[in-house]
C-alpha cells in the first residue's frame, strides 16, 4: 500500500483515484473488522462507510507518525464501539468479561477433548463458522477487540497496540485470555459432536 | 501442585503459541506438556483454534456492499 508522504498528500488534495486505491486497499480489512465486533452485516457496512468518509474527510488530522491502515482501523474500531455502546446501553455493561480469567485458565471437562487431529472438512462447514462466528460474539468487548485485530485481520502486537492504546504486553494478555475462552467454546462443540457421533 | 503448574504454564502460553517465546521458555513449557496430557491437548487444540480463524476468520467483502461505498464516497470502482 502506498503509505509514502507523497500518496498522503494526493489523498489529502481529494484526488480520486488516490482514494479509490486507498479503498480498493483497505476496505475488505475494514468490513472484517466492524463485521466481527458489530455481528451484523447492516452494522458492518454502515462503519465500513462512515469510516473512510470520516477518514476523507479528516485527512488534513493524519500526521503520518502511524500507518495509514492503522489509522483507518482506529477510526472503525472507533465507530463500530459507538455503535455496539449505542445498542447494548441498556443491556450487560460491554466491559463485563462473559467468563473470568480464572475460568478460562481452568479448562472443563469438555475443554480437555481432544479435537485438534479432526479433519480440515469437519472443522470448516457451515456449522462450525457459525459457531465460531458465535464464539467471538460471545466474548467481552475488550477481548473481541484484541482478539479480531491480531487473530482476524492479523495485525502485529504493535500495530494492534497501536489502533487501541494499549501496551503491547496488554495486547498478549488479552489476546491470549481471548484464544483461551474461543478454545473452551470449540472444545465444547466439539465434545457435543464427537458424543452425537457415536450414537 | 500439579494444578498450579498448569495454571503457570497456560498464563506462558502467549508468545508460545506465535512462535515468539525465548528458548528458555519453550524447554520449560515443553517439559511440562511431555508429563501432562491434559496440558497437552489444552495448547494442542489451542493452536488449532488459532488456525482456524486465521484460515477462516475473514469474509470477502461483498460485491454489492463494495459498490454501495463507492457510490457513497464518490468514487470509480476500478
């Protein structure tokens, strides 16, 4: 991605095919990213828009000292909280983790099964995206965050450090509470399908 | 006791799992999973998480909603 001062400024004259190319870059990245902290197609496309927008809009604000897709992931990150805090003001505090540390530290029984030599096919049909897509939604807010960035988008620790003003050894923390809870989530599914086979 | 080293090991287990942790500690973590076999297959199907949504976490952005952003931005597509 042309990140140089040179294409900045292009972008920062509205020159359209400059923007084109930062979009036709970055926007699948940006979808992904609101997509899998927002749940929701509609929600996901409304941050994808808002978010480059806000990012044309503001141009003249980037001072170059962070990448420009870090930047741009920052502003999505940004509206699709805001979005998230919008529906859920009333329901569970967003920042109450679903499980404790503890908990994810300490696999149950259906954490302990064995699925790791399962067949790529088993592992990959519709069934098991939903209940992946499912177990990402069911972390808290600022696991998911981590989480969707490093292991989704796959940012380096820095750069995802960067997008949410953590410290990077935050950033290994979270992720790896976050990796821990999504294993205990495909364990149990995959319990319950090793059970249902066998009968 | 048992039960506090595997909680020991599985707090390590972030640089483990990326291929980021020092030498020292890949030897300590692996002493303890070559005795424990529920450790084992704690980090076994840990990274196989991992690889699942690296593999298979990301969607393609589709068609009509690309098209749609474009519009709203003013743009060509392509």
């Amino acid at each position: 991605m042309p990140d140089d001062p040179a294409f900045v400024e292009r972008l920062r004259a509205g020159d359209k095919e400059a923007c084109a190319i930062c979009v036709r870059e970055h926007s699948a990245n940006v979808y992904n990213l609101a997509l899998k902290l927002t749940g929701e197609p509609a929600a996901a496309e409304d941050v994808l828009q808002e978010t480059f927008l806000s990012a044309f809009r503001s141009i003249a604000r980037f001072e170059g000292k962070a990448q420009l897709s870090t930047w741009l992931y920052r502003i999505a990150h940004n509206a699709a909280l805001m979005r998230l805090r919008k529906r859920q003001v009333d329901t569970v505090s967003l920042d109450e983790p679903v499980e404790g540390e503890d908990s994810i530290l300490q696999p149950r029984d259906a954490g302990r099964a064995d699925w790791s030599e399962n067949p790529e096919q088993v592992l990959l049909d519709a069934e098991m995206r939903r209940v992946m897509d499912e177990a990402v939604a069911s972390l808290s807010e600022t696991l998911r965050s981590v989480f969707v960035l490093r292991d989704v988008n796959q940012l380096s620790t820095a750069q995802a450090a960067q997008v949410l003003g953590l410290s990077e050894e935050a950033v290994k923390s979270r992720l790896l509470r976050a990796r821990l809870a999504l294993r205990e989530k495909l364990s149990a599914y995959m319990a319950g399908r090793a059970a249902e086979a066998k009968r | 006791m048992k039960n506090e080293e595997c909680r020991h090991l599985l707090g390590q287990l972030a640089d483990y799992v990326d291929g980021e942790a020092s030498q020292a500690l890949c030897q300590e973590i692996e002493r303890h999973l070559s005795g424990c076999e529920n450790c084992r297959v704690v980090v076994d199907t840990l990274r196989k998480t991992v690889t699942l949504y690296h593999t298979r976490g990301r969607e393609p952005l589709p068609g009509d909603v690309e098209a749609r952003l474009y519009r709203v931005l003013d743009l060509k597509d392509r």
